[in-house]
C-alpha cells in the first residue's frame, strides 16, 4: 500500500496526496541536522556544504539587526494590517531592487506581494497561475524544491527541459536554447497537456549561471508567442562573484508581455536571511496581487519580522556601501579558493559567476560512471563527514555531477574540502588498484 492511500483513509484525498510527498533533500538533511560539525563542541560531526545557505555575513547581519531599531515593538505591531506586507516593508522592497535591479519601468509597493519566502511566493504563483494537472516547465539540472513547490499543495506538474552535458557551440555544457523551450512547449501542447509556464531561476541553481539579456530577451519572446507566463526567480539576483558578470533582472528589460512576467526575490541568499522568510512577489498581472491578499492571510510574515527586514533594506548606506560590497568580496575569495581546492583534487568545475555553490563532475572518480556509483561516491563522502548535493537529486540525468556550497565560514570550508579530498584520494587508490 503506498504512503498515499495509507493515509487516505482518515485523511481527505488532497490532503493525503501533500502529506505523502517527499522532498528528496530531506532523508539526507535529517541526517546531517542531528549531527552537524562544530569546530569545539562537534568536531567529528558532519560538515554541511550541501544546503544553500549563506553565513558568509552572518556576524555583520546579527550586528546590524540587534541595534536595537530592527526588532524593536511598536504599538501597531500588535494589531492587524495589510496581510500581504506592510507599506514599510513594500516601500523598501520597491527602494532597494530599484537601486540593484534598475527596472525599465519604477518598481513601486502595488505591484508587490510579499510571502514566506520564495518557497511561498512559487507556490502562491502556482496556484493563481495554474490549476491542479496544469504543466510548468523548467530547464534542469535545478533547485529541486521548484518541483515540490509546484506540486506538492498546488499539485502542478514540473516537466523538466533537460540541458544538456555537451559543449555547444561556445564550448558550454548544459546550455540553455530558446528554440529548445518553445519545441518542447509544442510537444507538450500536441499530447494534450496545458502548459501555462516557463520557470527560470537566474542566476540558476546549481550551475551558478547568469543569463545574458540576449537571451532572456529570446525566452521572453518564446513565452509571449505561446501566451504563457514567465516566472523567473531572481532570489541569487545580488550573489555575482565574477567581476566581469554584470546580473540584469528580467525588469530591467523590454517586456514583451509585462502581464505574464513574474519576478520572485526573498532576502533568503542575497542576505543570508532564510530563517526571516521574506519573500517578494513583483507582478503587474491583474489579479495577481489580489489572490496574494487574501491568500496571504493564512501564511503572513509576522509585522515585527516585516519591520526588521524592512529597516535593513531601508539603511542604504549600510547595505550599499558596506554589506553588499564586502559580501561580494568574501564570495569571490571563497569561490575561488574552494574552486582551485577541487581541481586540485582532480575534480572538473563547471565554472559559474554567481549563487552560493560550485557545480562540479566526479565523472573520473566513477568507474562506471552511472548514476548507482554516484550514489556509492555520495554515501562514502557522507560517510567521510561531509555533506553535497548529488546531481541525481537536482534532475541532472548525466551521472557524476555534484553541487557543493562555499558560502561558510573559511575554517568549515577548508574542513569540508580536506574530508573530499581524502575520499576522493582513497577511491582513486582503489580504482587504480582495480586496473588490470
Ligand atoms: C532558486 C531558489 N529558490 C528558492 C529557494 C528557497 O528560498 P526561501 O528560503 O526564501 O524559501 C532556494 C533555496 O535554496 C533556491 O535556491
């Protein structure tokens, strides 16, 4: 009997459906949360370099929200207000990505909602979007979570458009080509499924890729030819570690079809801010906001978390001139030291110019290379006290792929990256000494 109709028998048929979905980062992150390293008090404990999580600014953050007017109460904190954010909190959003993002046409607080997280925002657009059995597509390798949080409540398919592990004409693997999406659109209408969305993150998660306006322009096009939305989630939008690599937000754009363009960014990563959930839907589609105004009232940010992460975004000399250049900095120097750490270990990077992880080929530690071994490669690892991500677990269907995150401290990096190296160098032994 499967989990589903176990459950069903007490639980309504949604409500077994969502309770039997499971994330495929979870079984491993129980693991590594009820033992996680720390250089004194756990130091045999397992180094997380497989969640996306950015404490490169952790100390200046928890600084700069203790100074007291952050988290401070006030009397209209009590009551209740505007359930899909607060004017303070839109006001600063539509200020800040007005600075970073240089939209064509001014952001301003109508045009935003805000909800827990981008982990909300995709699944309040999948709903307002999409109905039940509607397909959205997305090119993958990917953040795995896009496909939970299309369906898991929403019960949304995410049909993946499968980038490829051959260098195309630049000498670029996993290449992302319009005419690709548009194809595979009209696959998918031809076997009778309803496609009503592209879904891009950009600067995507794993391969650190920014895509250039050129194409986000050719994306744009092939959705507004096929009137479908355009859903881009931006969240990595001020994590660029490349000095070459300039981000541009779709906003910042001509849009050919402003209605069916949606933009989400949370101070998640840019921030290091996960534990705050804000997240930010920017669209100028009717209705949009309207749906996350009453959606909003089961799941609202609390206002004194609204107002502390307003007052950051608000302090522009703070963020501006000191955080998000010394931010920066920290994730170049920490991406290039993890980068020239796992080629010398014999590792192939896929280098990237933003987010906080490195994509990365095992391939020649594989032998043979399926995804099986993968699997064996990512146990050992594990069991060798270090945490990555697997690229099975990221839709990658070419084995030997990891992601691995460098945004932590640089004492729990070096930790991490001398624990691989060591079961890289013993699985390479071994293999050496399977040769005939
Ligand atoms: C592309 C992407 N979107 C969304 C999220 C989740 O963001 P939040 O914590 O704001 O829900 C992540 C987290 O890793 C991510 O990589």
């Amino acid at each position: 009997m499967s989990q589903e109709q176990h459950f069903s028998s007490l639980l309504s048929q949604r409500g077994a459906r969502t309770a039997a979905c499971r994330d495929f980062l979870y079984d491993k992150m129980v693991q590594v949360f009820s033992n996680m390293y720390h250089p004194e008090n756990n130091p045999k404990g397992i180094v997380n370099l497989g969640t996306a999580v950015n404490s490169l600014m952790e100390e200046e953050v928890c600084q700069r929200l203790n100074r007291g007017d952050a988290f401070r109460v006030m009397a209209h904190h009590l009551h209740y207000a505007n359930f899909s954010g607060i004017d303070e909190l839109k006001e600063a959003v539509a200020d800040f990505l007005n600075r970073h993002f240089k939209p064509l046409e001014p952001i301003t607080p109508a045009k935003i909602s805000t909800m827990c997280g981008a982990t909300g925002c995709l699944d309040g657009l999948a709903h307002v979007l999409c109905d039940s059995e509607d397909v959205v597509l997305t090119p993958t390798p990917v953040y795995s979570r896009i496909q939970t949080d299309f369906l898991d409540v929403a019960n949304v398919k995410v049909e993946p458009l499968e980038l490829l592990d051959e260098e195309d004409f630049e000498d670029r693997t996993f290449s992302l080509q319009p005419e690709a999406v548009e194809r595979h659109v009209k696959e998918l209408r031809a076997q009778g499924r309803r496609v009503r969305a592209f879904v891009l993150v950009n600067p995507q998660n794993p391969l650190g890729e920014v895509y250039s306006p050129a194409l986000l322009t050719q994306l744009l096009n092939v959705c507004a030819r096929n009137d479908i939305h355009f859903i881009v989630d931006e969240i990595y939008g001020l994590s660029v570690h490349d000095e070459n690599t300039e981000f541009r937000s779709v906003l910042s754009l001509n849009l050919p079809d402003p209605k069916r363009t949606h933009v989400i960014w949370a101070m998640s990563k840019d921030f290091g801010l996960a534990g705050l959930r804000v997240g930010v839907i920017l669209s100028q589609c009717p209705g949009v906001h309207e749906f996350f105004h009453n959606a909003c009232l089961f799941r609202t940010i609390p206002w004194i978390v609204q107002h502390a992460g307003a007052t950051l975004l608000k302090d522009t000399v703070w963020c501006d001139e000191f955080y998000l250049p010394t931010y920066r900095r920290r994730l170049a120097h920490n991406y290039h030291m993890a980068c020239d750490r796992l080629e010398a270990m014999g590792t192939r990077v896929r280098r990237g110019s933003a987010g906080l992880f490195i994509w990365f080929s095992v391939k020649s530690f594989l032998c043979p290379v399926t995804m099986e071994e993968e699997g064996v490669l990512l146990q050992e690892i594990l069991d060798g006290g270090l945490y990555i991500v697997q690229g099975k677990v990221l839709y990658c269907t070419s084995p030997g792929w990891m992601r691995l995150v460098f945004t932590v401290t640089e004492k729990e990096l070096d930790e991490g990256l001398d624990r691989l190296r060591a079961v890289l160098a013993a699985r390479k032994l071994r293999l050496a000494m399977k040769e005939p």
